[in-house]
C-alpha cells in the first residue's frame, strides 16, 4: 500500500513534483522548519533582497534532493514567501529525502 503524500508535496503531469513552500529568509542558517499550514516551511540565510532568499532556496533543496540546481525551480511566487516549486523527480524520491533532512522531533 502506497502512503498517502502530504498536502504540501504533489505529483505532476511530466512525472515530477510539485511543492508548496513557506519561506522564512533571514534565518541564521538555511534548514527545514517543519509544517506550516499546507506548506512545508524552510528558513534560509539569506536576505529576501534582489532574489538572494530565492538562490538560496533552490540551493538548499537541490542539495537536500541531491538534484541539479536546474531541476528544481519556482513556478510561482517569485515575490512572496509562499512558492510553489517543480522538481524534476517523483514524488516519492522527494519525499524520502525532506523526511531524511527533516529536523528530530
């Protein structure tokens, strides 16, 4: 039986994955925070000043998705802290790798 995926992450029509993103910029390091609401929430270090807190985020997931910076992009919200992002990988793989990076409870 296949577990139902969280409402944050969802499968896409070319195969890939569509998440929902609250970003917190500013942060003192760039990590995972948890829910918020139907969102997943990452703080990021950097500065929501000309696009840095955008880098920064695309950064962070493709390492932590161990994708290239390419596959991972912001199709909405370029100018707000909720974002949705595509990333070129099945919904499971994503999955698997946020809940290895994901902060203990």
């Amino acid at each position: 039986m296949v577990a139902a995926l969280p409402p944050w992450l969802a499968p896409t029509a070319d195969g890939g994955a569509r998440l929902c993103i609250h970003v917190q910029p500013g942060s003192a390091r760039s990590e995972l925070a948890g829910v918020h609401g139907d969102a997943l929430k990452i703080r990021v270090a950097a500065a929501a000043v000309e696009g840095a807190a955008n880098a920064a985020l695309i950064e962070f997931l493709a390492g932590l998705l161990k994708r290239p910076r390419r596959e991972v992009t912001i199709v909405q919200g370029e100018r707000s802290r909720r974002k949705l992002i595509h990333v070129r990988a099945d919904p499971a793989t994503v999955r698997r790798c946020l809940e290895k990076g994901a902060p203990e409870e």
